[in-house]
C-alpha cells in the first residue's frame, strides 16, 4: 500500500578535500546502489539537526560543521515519493566508518564530479543540484 503523503528525506553531501563521502546502500529502496549519507526528517528537527543527526548515526564521524541547503526536489522513484532537501557539511578530521552496517558500508571519499554506477536516484539527484547550482529540481 502507497502512503497518501510524501516523506521528508534528508541528503547530507560531506566534504572535506574537495571530495564528497560516499557509502554503499544495503538496505531498503535502492540496495546495492551508492549514495551520500541520508534519512528521514524526525519531528520537531530542523534540517541542519536532521542532517548532523544522519550523518552521526551513518557515518560515526563527529566534528561536522553545517554550510547550507544546497538542494530541493521532488522525487518519486522506488515506488516511493519523497519531498528531499540536501544539506552540505563540512568534516576536516576523523574517519568514516560502518557505524550501521546493516544499512550501509564502506564510506569513502570521492570525486563529486565522477560518481560511481549505479548510484541511489535520490542522493544523485542532491549532488547533481549542488554541482550545477541549480537548487531545485523536479
């Protein structure tokens, strides 16, 4: 059964060097895909909370710093429809590690501008906005 409204999905594009942290997906919609780290919008976060928080449980990395909003779509893929807003953060030290690994693994650095295949429809889309600097996207 499809539910009656969209969901609230967080993208969260990690820079440091300028590379992106990029994971494999092994669960829900979109395993086997790459992605950025992400998830759903809790109640009462706002969208820097949601994508620290995110970003936390993924990746275990801790010294994030919040840069801006950097995309906004409206996706329906999987069979599912989602409202999904991307936030770029910054790390400058620690390293990534499979800190849900029933849901994810091998977090990595790479090059935006070269995304491995396949890579999960919505993270792609958040990386894609940010690149080309157009913000929203349908």
């Amino acid at each position: 059964m499809k539910p009656d409204r969209p969901k609230i999905g967080i993208g969260v594009i990690i820079v440091r060097d300028g590379k992106i942290l990029i994971g494999e997906r092994l669960s829900s919609h979109g395993a086997g895909t790459f992605m950025i780290p992400g998830g759903h919008l809790e109640f009462g976060e706002t969208f820097e909370e949601g994508a620290i928080r995110e970003a936390r449980e993924e990746t275990g990395l801790e010294n994030l710093v919040v840069k801006k909003v950097v995309s906004l779509g409206n996706d329906v893929a999987y069979d599912k429809h989602y409202v999904s807003i991307g936030i770029l953060l910054e790390s400058q030290d620690g390293e990534a590690f499979d800190a849900e690994p029933e849901r994810s693994r091998n977090w990595h650095w790479h090059d935006p501008r070269n995304l491995p295949e396949p890579f999960f429809l919505h993270s792609k889309r958040v990386v894609q906005n940010w690149l080309s600097g157009n913000f929203y996207s349908q």
